[in-house]
C-alpha cells in the first residue's frame, strides 16, 4: 500500500518539469510520508456508528413504549377488577364458611358459643 502511494507521487512529479532530481524526489518522498502518516477515518465506520446509535434509539423508543402501554393496561385492569369488587353484592359470595358463621351469629346474638354446643 505504501509503494503504491509512493509511485503515485512520483508519477504525478515526474511531469513537472520545473523540479530538479534532487526536489523530484525529495518532494515525492515528502508527500508520500505526510500522506502515509496520516489517519483517515473511514466513511463506512462514522456511516455504520449513526446507523446504530439511530437504531439504538428506535429500538430503546419501541421497548419503551410497550412498557408504557403494558403499564397502562395493568392499571386499566386493575381498576377494572376493583370496581367489579366494589360492586359486587355481598350476597352473591356464596361461601359456605360463611354462612355457617352468619346463623351461627343469628341464632346466637352475643357471638359466644353455648358450652352445650362444644
């Protein structure tokens, strides 16, 4: 790679005839040395480094979203369970135990157990 930016120069003094042998070369191995030492990016990497941070930011946009609206729908739900709570009659429970305790209490009003009944 070196050579060929080397030979490069050269080609491109060789024409100039106003350069002496010694500024010929000493200008075409000047050139050649300023253009090997420098550092260049490349355009794919600074082209593929914004495609990923925008797709990174798509990506982080989109999980965040579905977060939101999964929180939302967990709200939604729970309210939704806590009004059908709310406005649910007691007397549609129909728990045994506890209906057991309610006439329980009924036949006795103190809520204390006969000893006859132990």
């Amino acid at each position: 790679m070196c050579n060929l930016i080397l030979l490069d120069y050269i080609d491109r003094n060789y024409y100039d005839g106003s350069l002496t042998d010694e500024e010929f070369f000493s200008n075409s191995f000047r050139d050649a040395a300023d253009r090997i030492m420098t550092v260049t990016k490349s355009p794919w990497i600074s082209a593929m480094t914004t495609i990923a941070i925008v797709f990174g930011v798509v990506i982080l946009a989109m999980l965040l979203f579905v977060w939101w609206r999964h929180a939302k729908n967990q709200k939604n739900l729970e309210a939704k369970r806590t009004a059908e709570m709310l406005n649910t009659p007691l007397e549609k429970f129909d728990d045994v135990e506890i209906e057991t305790l309610a006439k329980k209490y009924q036949d006795n009003p103190s809520g204390q157990q006969d000893e006859n009944k132990k």
